[in-house]
C-alpha cells in the first residue's frame, strides 16, 4: 500500500483527535466530579466512602454499556461504514452530557435522580463504545503502512486532551464558594459540552468514507454478522482485550480515584488537578513520541517495556503519593500519566486495526477496545475504592491491583504477535498469520 498524501490524512487524524477528546472530556468529566460532588448530590443518606463508592458505580454503568455499542456500532460500521457511525456517536454522546448538567439532585426529585443520572451515563457507555475504534479505523485505514502507529496515535491523543480539557473545566467551577458549587458550578462544564458537540460535528462532516471500507464496499463483501465471524476465531480480541487492561486501570485510576486519594493523604484538589492537567498536556508529547518509536522498533517490545515498567512502579507510586510531598505528588502523577501508561497504550490504537481484516475490523477493534475498559478501567475506581477501604486506608492492595492488571497485559503482549507490518489492505491477513502461528512458538523472539 503506497504512502498516501500527508494533508487529507492530516484532516482524518486532526477528526479522529477532536472527536475522541470531545467524547473523552464528557466521559471523564463525569468519572472527575463523581470523585468530587456526585455523592453528596445524588447519594446524600449515605457516609462519604460508601457514597462514593456508589458514585463510581454509576461511573461503572457507562463501562458496563460500552461492549454493547461497540457491536451496535461496530456491526453497521463493518455494513454501512465508519463515519456515519461517528456522527451518531458523537451526537449521542454530547446529547447525554448535556442533560446530565440539566438534571435535578436527590433533593428534587428523589430517587429518580440516581436513576436517571445512571441511565444518561448509560446512554454515554454505548456511544463511546462505538466512538474509538471507528476513529481508530478511520485514521489506521487513511494511513499507508510506515508510519501507521503514529497517526493512529492521534486518536489515543483525545483521552489526554479530553481529560486535560475536563480537568480545566472541574477547576474553574471548583474555585467558587461551596454553596454555589454544589448549587450550579458543576453543571457548567456539562454544559459546555454543546459547544464541544459543535466544534467536533464540523470537523467530522468534513472528512471522507474511509478508502479501504470503500473499496471492500464496491466489491460486495461486507461480512453479515462481523460479531460472529470475530467469535469464530477470537484469539485476537481475546489478545488485543488483554493488552488495554494494564494502560486502561492506569488512565482509570489516575483520572478519577487518584484525586480521591490524595485529597484524603492530605493534599488539595486544586493541586492534584493542576498535576493532572500538566500530565494530560504533556501526554499529548509523549503519545505520538512512543507510538513511532512503536512504527521503528516493533509494538511488541514498546509495548512490553510499559507493561514491566509498570509493574516495578506500582507500590512506589503510591509511596510518592503517601510522603506527604507535594514534589513526590507531583512526580507519581506525571509518571504514571506521561511515562508508564503512554508506553503500553500508544501503540495500541494500531495493533487493534492491524489485528482484524476490513470486514470486522470496526467490531473487532471496538468490542477489544471496550471489553478491556469495561474489565481495565470500568471497574478499577469501584475496584480501588474497596480495596482501600478493605485495607484500612492503605494503598497497599490498590497496588497489587495495579501492579496484577500489568501482568496480564505483559502475558497478552507476549502471546500476539508483530503488526507493525500488516496491510490493512490485504482481508485474509489475520487468518494467514493465525495459521502461521499454528505452526510457530506462541511466543515469538522479540
């Protein structure tokens, strides 16, 4: 597949970034002040740590609906195309925050606002859970082969730029007074996600079908049912699912629970949200850095390394944030956010695309994509939460969580194998490498 020309494939990645970050601001947005104000709102009858675990379960909901819109989406993504499915994703997507920042409290209305605040966060879950791998598709199948890793980067770009974005916001409203905050500060960054619908439909409806879905498309070979053919030879979702579990609880934890605890460990919110929002900016370097060091070196051996690495790191990240220092803070979540996740999650926006062939390649890389956030990152803040809790207030077993959810993503990176050459071009790849592997060790030397 020849190199395509760098300015349409510019406007697809620069799509795919935006939109990505509009979906991601809503979506963490909420994970941010669920941490912050959603106990006290819509859970007040309940003590502060079962509060807020309940306040992360209703976070757990919108994980939970996500594998369901990866194959709605990704069934007529594979049918009818990738960017019809975008535009009704984002749509969704913005329609649902914006009524979140609508919706009364517990004192209003009672139990409908649990109930309803559950439900629009649902609504959020199946919209996401088509929004990352057609974005994904739309950039990996505009790209040639070379440098496939870092313009797929671009859409793992919008989780930082989303959640930086979502940081700015939180902080802006939690500068004003308790009762004003609590009153209306918090619906403000809800509702600004209008403006972010806006913006991203723009750019969205200016970009191009994907070539290579419209060339499978002129032939006629679009699969009936992609979900079926995927569980038919599921080594590959299995493998790319088990690869975003360690990056996923990370960007999980150090989005959400991180502000959590270490406002209970002593520090303010405004400076772990301004740690938050620096590591956020500065991930927005190291992403598309990693992911062509990814497109020079292999993903398996980028990807390995994250995944090692985090495993090293995991207890003394909490002991950084256990010192009391503001610079040790600091220092754990620029690492965790900048250094260690971008390792393991950059390059995997292109293996998920290299992995499945065009007729199940948006099923494929969203139901990956989405069962890996519903077991990674869905259920990490509600995970962490109890376990500290179980743990008297000490991040000890948080950090064995940390440090397990690697271990599996090392295990799953070193059974798959070598992408970085696949022509997305080329259906019958992943079949003839399947078969290859049947006669190969499951392990190949990196």
């Amino acid at each position: 597949m020849s190199q395509p020309n760098t300015t349409p494939l510019r406007r697809v990645a620069i799509s795919g970034l935006l939109g990505t970050a509009m979906e991601f601001y809503d979506f963490l947005l909420y994970g941010t002040l669920a941490a912050l104000v959603f106990d006290k709102l819509f859970f007040p009858d309940l003590s502060p740590m079962v509060g807020t675990i309940a306040a992360f379960g209703t976070f757990t909901a919108g994980y939970l609906a996500r594998p369901l819109g990866g194959i709605i989406f990704g069934h007529f993504g594979d049918k009818l195309g990738r960017k019809s499915m975008l535009l009704l994703t984002m749509s969704m997507m913005g329609a649902a925050s914006f009524l979140i920042g609508l919706l009364p409290s517990y004192a209003t209305i009672g139990i409908w606002a649990p109930i309803l605040l559950t439900l629009l966060r649902a609504v959020q879950g199946i919209a996401i859970g088509g929004e990352w791998g057609g974005a994904v598709l739309m950039t990996a199948e505009h790209s040639g082969n070379r440098r496939r890793g870092f313009w797929s980067s671009f859409t793992a770009m919008g989780a930082p730029l989303g959640s930086l974005l979502s940081t700015v916001a939180v902080m802006a409203v939690v500068a004003l007074p308790d009762e004003e905050f609590l009153a209306w500060g918090w619906r403000v960054p809800f509702l600004f996600s209008v403006v972010l619908l806006g913006i991203g439909l723009f750019v969205r409806l200016r970009v191009s079908e994907s070539p290579v879905f419209a060339q499978l498309k002129q032939t006629r070979s679009t699969a009936r049912l992609p979900v079926v053919e995927i569980l038919r030879r599921p080594r590959n979702l299995i493998l790319t699912t088990g690869i975003g579990l360690g990056p996923l609880v990370i960007q999980a934890l150090w989005s959400t629970f991180i502000i959590t605890y270490a406002v209970r460990a002593g520090y303010s919110e405004s400076l772990v949200l301004l740690g938050l929002a620096v590591g956020s900016a500065l991930q927005l370097l190291t992403l598309p850095t990693v992911a062509a060091m990814s497109d020079r070196i292999g993903r398996r051996p980028t990807m390995l390394a994250g995944a090692i690495a985090t495993v090293a790191m995991a207890f003394p990240l909490f002991w950084m944030i256990d010192s009391g220092s503001a610079v040790w803070l600091m220092v754990a979540l620029l690492l965790g956010r900048c250094v260690l996740q971008p390792l393991t999650y950059a390059p995997w926006p292109a293996v998920m695309a290299e992995s499945f062939d065009t007729r199940t390649r948006y099923t494929g890389a969203s139901l990956g994509y989405q069962l890996s956030s519903l077991l990674g990152g869905g259920f990490a803040p509600l995970i962490a939460s109890s376990l500290l809790a179980a743990g008297g207030g000490s991040a000890t077993y948080v950090a064995v969580f940390v440090a397990a959810s690697s271990a599996a993503t090392a295990l799953a990176i070193w059974r798959i194998r070598e992408t970085r050459d696949a022509d997305l071009t080329d259906h019958s790849a992943p079949e003839r490498r399947a078969s290859r592997g049947a006669r190969q060790p499951s392990g190949p030397p990196l």
